[in-house]
C-alpha cells in the first residue's frame, strides 16, 4: 500500500481505502479500480490523494468498527467546519450543543481501549479534523477520569472550539512551507488567540471555554518556544486535558505528507516533560486508546524487531516482547532488561499498525 498524491493517479489503480463525500455516503469502496470519472471526484472533492494498493497486494482487513469511524469522522467533520464558520460569521452557535452531544454519546462513555486509526487530511478538513479528534480524545480521557458532567461538556466543546481562530487565516498562508516558518508560526498563535474572542457571548459557559481554550494554547506555545512553561502558569484540569488531547493528535495525526509521528514518540514527549502535560491526564489517555499491546510489532533500541505478548500497564512503554532474531521473551520491566526500550512501532503506510498472529495462532479456517 503506497499514497499517492491525485496528480499521480491513473486509471486501472486500486483504492486501498474507500472515498465518501460529505455526507459519509460511500461513493467508491474499497479495491475498486480507478476510472478517468473516479479520478476526477477524487480532485473535486479536494483530496491531496489516497492510499492504493500494489498491483499484486491483497486487500488489507478492516473491520466494521474502523469503517463505522471513519463514517462518523466524516460526517462529524463536515459539521464542525459548518459550525465554527457560522460562529465566526454570527457569534451565535447552531449545533455545537448536539455535535458535542454525539461525541460524547459515542466517546463519552466507553469502558474498554480503542484503537484510533488517523486519517489523511487535506486543506479542507485539516483544521477540523483534528478539532474532531481532539474532542474524542477528551470525552475519552474526561470518562476515564470520572470527571463530573458538567465539566466533560466544557472540555469536549472547549475541544470542539480551541482552533476557530486558524479558519480565518487564508489557506495559502496557513499550509505554505515556502515562507517563513516562524513568521507563520507567529501569525497563527495570533489568530487562534484572537479568535477566541468570539467564544465569550456563546453561552453563560463562554468566558468559562475561553479560558480552557486560551490556557492550553498558551501553555502549548510557551513549551514549544521554551522547552518548559518558564511562568509556570497554572491550569485548570480542563484545560490540561485539552492540552494533552490537543498535543497528542498534533504528535501523530497524518499530515499533508501522509507522514505521521507514532504514539511512542508522543508520550515519550509527555512522560519526558511532567511540568507541562499532567501525568494523571496522560495515564488517563493510555488507559483509552491502545498503543503497545498483544500482537504489535515494534522495534527496540538494540536495532531488534519484536512482537508485543504482554502490555504493562504500569509502563506502557516497557511490555513484554518476543524478538524476532531468537524468539525469546524479553520483559521490559525487570531489572536486568532496564537498558532495552521501544524506540517506536513498525506500521504500514497508512498508520495502520503491523499486526502479526501470535506463537501457534493460526488463521481462520486453517
């Protein structure tokens, strides 16, 4: 499986991955074959490209849970973006109360891990897309936390709100990499701080979502300007949710590139600065969503592949593994192994991770 940007389709490839317009109704399903009219609704509808598949490789698994999120991604994003637009241009929302009603409806409640596949994102939904993402990833951390009700609704919208400011910048100027990267940098703390404004007369709440949202940015441009939040300013637990969600989807959303960082390489950035992303916050996320679990293959420090059989709940970051050279079982927790660590995860071109069956596990039907 390779992406390849949509001046570099051609007729008769395989679509790895299935195209839905805006209303999450599915237009080209998956291992269909591109056709000069399917090439054409691919540029229409603004996409920098898509994943396709080698002439001669199977179709990858993808159960009905990945394609159920990756509908309500869709539709949900597309809904945000109508939102925040509206915002902008009245300063009176619509239908943030039931987006955010069904984030938490979906999100809000959940009791075992899931795992969060990231999507490629273009121009269009950019913005929105990781608004979307970060809003999950609060209903999910607020649950885990047991945060009481009323306060997982202002994280999730302070969520759902936190990047408005970014819409007003012309996308020229917001994706151009030709310029100059500070200055850039600059211009768009400047309008995500100022475009915050606009939260205050939403609801009795506003000031309240204005404040989480101007918090968690703050402290985000003070680390990344820094390395530390020198003022050491003080949070509110929303807003140190909203940081890490925040922090987390920036670390390993897809970009225009198609490239991604892994989930280890983002909490290694939390786990390595205490002073900036709550621990208990960060324990909370690796308590929803799976990262080193049985069956992921990952690599480690001493340039060994190995396969996951045990996750550490205590260290997400030191399971269990079998390596591949020996076939031995290394724990990373104990002592004598306190040298050897995951460097990061082994994953296909999409971000999906490398899932390979365990020792004596066979296939279906075999």
């Amino acid at each position: 499986m390779k992406f390849v940007e949509t001046a570099d389709l051609k007729t008769g490839m395989r679509l790895a991955r299935p195209i839905y317009n805006k209303q999450s109704v599915l237009l080209f399903e998956r291992d269909s074959r591109l056709t000069p009219l399917a090439i054409e609704s691919v540029k229409n509808f603004g996409l920098l490209g898509v994943y396709i598949l080698e002439p001669a490789e199977p179709l990858p698994p993808m159960s009905e849970e990945d394609l159920e999120f990756e509908r309500f991604q869709i539709a949900t994003v597309f809904s945000i973006q109508d939102e925040l637009e509206k915002i902008l241009e009245t300063g009176h929302k619509s239908r943030l109360d039931s987006i955010v009603a069904t984030i938490l409806k979906n999100y809000g409640h959940l009791e075992n891990k899931i795992s969060f596949y990231q999507n490629l994102r273009g121009q269009d939904d950019f913005i929105c897309r990781h608004s979307l993402n970060t809003a999950i990833f609060c209903a999910m951390i607020t649950h885990a936390m047991n945060v009481m009700v009323d306060e997982q609704l202002q994280t999730v919208q302070a969520a759902v709100l936190h990047d408005i400011g970014k819409l007003r910048i012309p996308k020229e100027e917001l994706f151009d990499r030709n310029g100059e990267e500070q200055q850039r940098k600059d211009r768009v703390y400047r309008e995500q701080l100022a475009g915050l404004d606009v939260l205050e007369n939403l609801s009795v709440d506003g000031l309240n979502l204005k404040r989480i949202c101007n918090q968690a940015l703050r402290a985000q441009q003070e680390f990344d300007a820094a390395g530390d939040l020198e003022s050491k300013m003080k949070l509110s637990l929303k807003a140190k949710i909203l940081l890490v969600a925040n922090r987390y989807d920036e670390i390993t959303a897809v970009d225009l590139q198609g490239r991604a960082e892994s989930e280890v390489r983002a909490l290694k950035e939390f786990y390595d600065n205490p002073d900036v992303y709550d621990r208990e916050v960060v324990d909370a996320l690796v308590r929803c969503v799976n990262i080193l679990f049985p069956g992921v293959s990952v690599e480690l420090n001493t340039g060994e592949k190995a396969l996951v059989v045990g996750e550490n709940p205590g260290d997400i970051l030191r399971p269990r593994v079998l390596t591949f050279g020996d076939n031995s079982i290394l724990d990373l927790a104990a002592p004598e192994n306190g040298e050897i660590y995951v460097v990061d995860v082994m994953k296909t071109l999409d971000n999906r991770y490398i899932m390979n069956r365990m020792p004596g596990e066979q296939e279906d039907g075999a």
